[in-house]
DNA sequence: GTCTATAACCTGATAGAC
DNA sequence: GTCTATCAGGTTATAGAC
C-alpha cells in the first residue's frame, strides 16, 4: 500500500531548450533570435541544442507549429459545435480568446508577423481554410444574416478578442492605458463582444450603399 | 516665353535607397532585411547604404519614423476636428483607414510587430497618448455612452479597420478567401463600421456586468 | 559620388575532451 | 549527455581606386 509518488521537479534538458526557445522566439521573432540567446535562457550551452535539436529552423518550426496551433485550436471546437447557438459560440469564443491570450499576451502578433513570411508551411496542415468556411458557425451566421458575408461577423468577433493585445505594447508605452487598465478593459470585453455582435447582427443597414454603387454587381 | 520644362525622371540615389529599404524592411521586418537586399533592390551597389546613411539601424530609423507616422499620422487630424460630428469622425476614421491600408496592406503587421522591441523610441515624439486621451473624440464618446470606456469604442473601431489586414495573409494562404473577395469586403467596411460602431453606442449591455463589479469604480 | 575589395565582427554549427 | 574551443560562412561597415 506503499505509493510511490515521485515528483519529477528536475525537467528534462531537451524541455528546458523548448521552454527556453518558445520564450525568446516569441518575444524577438525568428531573426532576431540567435540560438546563444535560447542557449543562456535554458541556463545551458549552445552545443545542446543542436544535439537535441539539429538546427535554429528545426527548433523554430517545433515551437512555431506549437504556436499556431495554440492561436487557432481555440476555434475549431467551439464554431463546430452542433450543440450550441450562435450566441453560445459568440459567448466561448470571445472568452476563450481572452482568456487565453491574457496568460500569452505577444502570442498573435508573433503567429502573425511570422506567418506573413511563409503562411503555407504552418497552417496547410491544420486546414484551417475548410475549418471555418465549412462550419456550422457560417451556417447559423448566414441563416441569421443572409444580407452580410458571414466573414465580416467572424472578423469582428476574432478582430475584437485578438486586436487590443497586437495592441497592447503601444497602449502601454504611450500611456493610452496601465496594465491594470488594460485587465480591466479586456475582462469587460468578455461580456461586451457578444452583446456588440448580437447588434450587429440586429441592425438593418441603411440603403445607403446602394446609392453610392449604382452599376451592377 | 519659352518654358522650360524640368522631368525630373531620375530619382536622386539618396531617394532609391531610401525606397528600396521601405519596401524591403517592410516586407522582412528589422532583423530579417540584409544590407544587401536593399542595395540589390535599390540596384546598387553596398558601400552606398553607408555613404549616405551611416548604418543599417540610421536607414531603419528614418524608415521607422515615417511608417510609424504613416499608420499613427491619420488619427490626429480626425479625432480633433472640432467641426464634426461623433458620427463624421467614424465614418472618416474607417474611411481614412482603409483607403490608405489597401494601398500599404503591410503596413500595420509591421509597425505593430518592430515596435513590440523598442515602442518609446519611435512613439514618444508623436504623442499618441495625449493626443488619443484629450480629443474631442474621446469627449464626444463619453458623452454619448459615460458608463462605457470609450476607449473600448476606439480600439473596435481601429480594431475592425486595421485587423482585417494584420490577418490576411492568413486569409489569403488558407484559401478563407481570395484576393478580390478581400478587397471586397473591404469596401463594404467602410459603410459597415460606422453602421456597427453606431449599434454599438446605441445598446445597453444587460445589467450583469454590475453583479460582477460591485466594488466601487 | 560610385565602385571593388576587404576588414572586423557575429552567428550557427561542429569537433572532441570529459 | 554536457561542456569548451573552434570552424565556416555570412553580414555590416570601411578603405581606397576611379
């Protein structure tokens, strides 16, 4: 009856290299990273990380691959969820985003800078294009709005959660806002973004555009 | 009487550098852009970058300072004016923005993504924090809605402008959608936004989100 | 002002001792 | 597995000819 509870405090060092090139990768970007800096976080010398890791890239495509797939899983389970309505998915995914990007603030704006430079590589496994163009999300959002292009919605609703932390280093370095500030705004948001989205899925715009492009479609 | 007629259709050597170094740093970001990318961009030769700049970080300094001012410049004017309309200065806002965005679509990831190391640097001069926090915007907002930050409505309304190009890389690479529908929807944003920002200040957010703060503002 | 050649430095990766 | 020492290649910056 004896348990043999071994707690493992010691982490691996092949963890400790990860842990360590997922924090500078993230706050420097892949260029400005230089695998001494990774090496001196881990605490360890920059040999290691090539035996346990053959390259930078290879160490880079390992935490990148981790990364997008930390950004953009929060959305596949809630916006193919056939059990909720569309305001359940607005409510998750707006808390989710959040909540999650309050405990990794830099996450987007290093998934998406980096991306810009070769997008395929990282995001041609997940799918992601059929993900959201086939999802139940895009259904519910047509069948409530068939007027608007279900992708303005999904924009607002992501560009709403995900656009004040790409933000956040100017907010805070021109005073626009403190960090307490800042945790308040984004808590508040939680409730405020499906309210906003409920509204706009409410409002009739006005005919207004039709005025402005007289020619055909 | 005879006119002369000056075309200048060379462009100083000090302007094609200059030139080429936006379109490359922009493109690659800060660490990324190799001296001579530029000088091959600009089709001449190395030793000229630091003839008349005197370093790589000099060149990006002054690349830096312009684009910041590119992407921060369109604000001032408008949330100032003190001859509009709380619903003038969105409409002008998510026009301004767009218009200039479709024309510099990399612009945003790149600002967003370099000020991330060294924000005071190149934000300090410009005052953005005074200028957004003391507009008459801001007043005007406050006024309309004073039991909502208003912060919360200029971060949607930049979000929605801005957001929609930090993301479309990813758009574009997944196949969410391409080039034309992109430009698209754009469009259709600039009628969109005001009309949303407008629900926005319209709505009355349930009373719950008085349960949660019960404590003294 | 513009070029070629090269210096001075930095960075990723490896060899080899322990 | 882990370290020190070092190599090989690339990058910024400059010297010096034209």
């Amino acid at each position: 009856m004896a348990k043999k509870i071994i707690i493992d405090t010691d982490i691996s060092t092949e963890e400790k290299i990860r842990e360590a090139a997922r924090k500078v990768f993230t706050k420097k970007g892949y260029a400005a990273t230089r695998t001494r800096d990774i090496a001196e976080e881990a605490g360890l010398n920059l040999a290691l990380l090539n035996y346990y890791f053959r390259s930078k890239e290879k160490l880079f495509a390992e935490v990148m691959t981790e990364k997008v797939q930390q950004l953009f899983g929060v959305i596949a389970p809630i916006i193919n969820d056939p059990s909720t309505q569309l305001n359940t998915k607005i409510v998750r995914l707006a808390e989710s985003y959040i909540d999650m990007l309050s405990q990794h603030p830099d996450l987007p704006i290093f998934v998406l800078s980096e991306l810009r430079n070769n997008p395929v590589q990282f995001t041609s496994k997940m799918q992601i294009g059929p993900l959201i163009k086939d999802s139940i999300l895009i259904r519910q959002l047509i069948e409530k709005r068939p007027a608007i292009n279900p992708l303005h919605f999904i924009t607002n609703i992501l560009g709403m959660a995900i656009f004040p932390f790409i933000a956040q280093p100017i907010f805070l370095s021109t005073a626009i806002m403190d960090a307490r500030q800042f945790k308040v705004l984004m808590t508040e948001r939680k409730t405020l973004i499906p309210v906003w989205v409920n509204g706009m899925l409410e409002i009739e715009p006005h005919s207004k555009t039709d005025k402005t492009n007289k020619h055909e479609e």
